[in-house]
C-alpha cells in the first residue's frame, strides 16, 4: 500500500510516499526558515502563502523521487488539524482536490499523532527493522514541539489520553524566547543548543516551577532567563528583552544557553520520571516533536529515567543505571541520530531519527497507515475541514 501524505501545518511544506507503512519512498521538505529567520518567527499570512507556491512542486518532487504516478498510490493522507489556519488550509485544499480528481481515499491526520508515530518510521539503514525493534504498548509519548508539550498514554495504536500538558507555553516556544532574549536566530532550539555547547550548565541557577501532576509551565522559566540575564548584565528589570543581548558577551550568552537548556531538560524528564512511576506497566516511552532532537536531552534521557526500574522492580539485583544503547537495533546504525534508541530490562526508550523530529510528510504517512489499520474510515473530501486547535484525544 502506497499513501502519499501531505504536510503544511506551520512553516513547512511537506510530500512523502510511503509503502507499507513505514518505508519511505520518499519525503521532501522545504522549509521557510530562511524567510522567517529574518523576522524572528513565523508570520502567518507570508507561510500561507510560500506553501501556496511551494506544494505543487513539492507533492510532484515526492512522486518522483518515489518513481511513482498517481495509478500507484493507494491513499492519500494529509494535516488537517492543529496548526495556522492559513497554512493547514493549503495542504488540506491541495489533499481534497488530488482525491477528488483522482478518485483516491482521503485520511485526515492529526499532526501530534504524526510526531508521535514519527518513531516508527524505517529510517532505512542497512539493517532491517524488525517488528519487535518497535515501541511497544501501553506506552507513554512526550509530545515536544513549538506549539504543544504533552504527555500522551497509549493503550495501544490510535489510542491517546492527555494525561499532562503545559498550562502556558510549550517548551519549544520557550526555546524560541529565550533565544531572542540572548540575541539568537529563529529557530531558537537548535540555536541555543549550538551555543550551549561552549557554555556552563551550572553557571546560572534556574527554578524548576512547582505544578502539579503531570502539567508543565514554561512561562516562568523564560522570565527567569530574562531576570537573571538583567541581574547579570545590572540592568534594571524595566530595560526591554530586545537590549539586552547588546549586554551579553560571547561566553555569558553561551552560559546562559547552556543553564536554561539543563533546566528545561531537566523539567521534561523530571515529569516523564512521575509519569512511569504513575503507569507503572508502561512498555515504551517515545519522544516526539521538534525538541526531541536536542541532544543533551537525548544523553540526559539516559540517566534520569533509571529511577522507574528502582521504583517498580521488586528484584534488587537488577541492575539500574544507565540504559544501554542497543547495537542490535538498525536505529543506533543511524548516521545522525546518537541515542536516538535505547533499552532497559523493562522498557525502551524511543527518539525519532533527528530528521523525522521536525516537521515532514512522512510522519504523516506512517500515522495514516496506522489510523487505516486501526479501521478509521476516510473522510469526505467534499467537507474535510480544517482546525487550529484540536486535542489528540478528540478525533
Ligand atoms: O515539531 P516542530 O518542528 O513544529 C511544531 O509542531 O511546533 O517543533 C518546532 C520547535 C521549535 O520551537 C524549535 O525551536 C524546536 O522545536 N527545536 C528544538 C531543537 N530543534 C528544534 N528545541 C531544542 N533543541 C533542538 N535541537
Ligand atoms: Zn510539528
């Protein structure tokens, strides 16, 4: 089964073919980075209308590289929801009027599904992914991109419950602020992860913000940068975000780069650790979304989730620590992707291939397949209609 997904939700415009399931045939993605990295962020009406030039080119681009035409695609799947309307309106016309005129069915995909099913896509290294080298359920997805931060469990495919979420601002927007503040460019996540790494985790002290349950906040940790970066420069806290980084030397900014990433690292795992503890039988954790490809969240991912075994394993002789990184397993072969797998006794831990954490089509397409295979039925491509904001749990 061939399904050409579409994706358009935010800034990128995205094509992929996949057989199967998981097995890209292709996947093409032009990004407008370039264009908004001059402004600082994403303008809605300037992405909505780039994705109106670039998704021709990019859905005939994804056919060719897959060296298929339209008699050979079985499905075609698309985002329809959350995202900026003018952008997921693009993708969403374009899926319609392709089924429609080709007469193909039509699967609406929720785009935090597709992040989460992103680590389940063949990243096609020389080893074969075996069925049992997938995450197994029930399992517990950390869903962190620009717009959401969320813990999802997952009784099984196509099945989610909300059971933590930011109460303010996700993280990757927090990442994005606090680049800003210390003069970085947008994107601000992978910006400040490069500047982390001249920097010192430990220079500046950062509070974790008490919520409770599984909820997150991020808004107070942005606002701690700020205060802290004022302090630091002997500013007064009235002296705008926009002057300080002229304040800042070199190693200053890559030292506060590199306290505010621990932090938020920190946060994330921390409420991951409450979560294994609250749903003790859980088989997998998967990571998902655009900040799933920092890598120091990645190597401290090793770490601090070894608590759960010390919590949950009567036997004492097992031995907690670090996880060990598979070298069975065809992801650790993957060129970009360090600690993109790594298993414990109980339970695996999943990273999408660095280049399947931001947003793509093919993501898109391995949802789909699961929807199909979990008897979702297509949807009327006369009325599909597109969302801001709809929860996982809704559809
Ligand atoms: O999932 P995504 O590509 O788009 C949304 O659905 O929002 O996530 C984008 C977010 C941005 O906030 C970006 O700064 C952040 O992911 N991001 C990172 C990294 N790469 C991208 N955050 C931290 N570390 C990174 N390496
Ligand atoms: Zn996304």
């Amino acid at each position: 089964m061939k399904i050409l997904a579409i994706e358009s939700s935010c800034d990128e415009t995205a094509a992929a073919v996949i057989e199967d399931g998981r097995q890209i045939l292709s996947n093409v993605v032009v990004s407008q980075i370039d264009i908004f990295a001059e402004y600082g962020g994403v303008i809605p009406e300037v992405a909505a209308r780039s994705h109106l030039e670039a998704i021709l080119p990019v859905i005939h681009k994804a056919l060719g590289d897959a060296g298929s035409d339209k008699t050979e695609i079985d499905a075609i799947a698309v985002t329809h929801t959350p995202g900026l309307m003018g952008s997921l309106m693009i993708g969403t016309l374009t899926a319609r009027m392709l089924a429609i005129l080709w007469q193909k069915p039509l699967y609406a995909v929720h785009h935090l599904k597709s992040h989460i099913y992103a680590n389940w896509l063949d990243a096609g290294d020389d080893v074969a992914m075996l069925d049992s080298d997938l995450p197994k359920f029930p399992l517990l997805a950390l869903v962190i991109s620009g717009g959401h931060t969320q813990i999802i469990y997952m009784p099984s495919h196509n099945q989610f419950e909300i059971i933590g979420t930011t109460k303010d601002d996700a993280v990757g927007e927090c990442f994005d602020k606090v680049a800003k503040i210390l003069g970085l460019p947008y994107p601000g996540g992978p910006a400040i992860a490069d500047c982390a790494k001249n920097g010192n985790p430990t220079r500046y002290h950062l509070p974790h913000p008490r919520v409770d349950g599984l909820d997150f906040s991020f808004s107070g940790l942005k606002t701690a940068v700020l205060r802290a970066v004022q302090a630091e420069c002997g500013l007064s806290i009235t002296t705008p975000s926009y002057e300080l980084k002229e304040h800042l030397s070199e190693q200053q900014k890559a030292d506060f780069a590199a306290s505010f990433q621990q932090t938020a690292c920190e946060i994330l795992l921390e409420k991951m650790e409450k979560a294994l503890e609250q749903y003790p039988k859980v088989k997998s954790v998967v990571f998902a979304g655009g900040v799933s490809a920092n890598r120091q969240l990645r190597s401290l991912a090793l770490n601090s989730l070894k608590g759960h075994q010390e919590a949950t394993d009567e036997s004492k002789d097992v031995k907690t620590g670090m996880f060990a990184k598979s070298s069975k397993n065809a992801r650790s072969g993957a060129l970009n992707a360090e600690y993109d797998y790594f298993k414990r006794d109980d339970i695996d831990i999943f990273f999408p291939e660095a280049r399947f954490t931001g947003d793509n089509a093919a993501m898109v397409g391995v949802a789909a397949y699961f929807e199909i295979q979990s008897g979702v039925k297509p949807t009327d491509p006369y009325r599909l209609s597109i969302a801001p904001r709809t929860k996982i749990s809704e559809k």
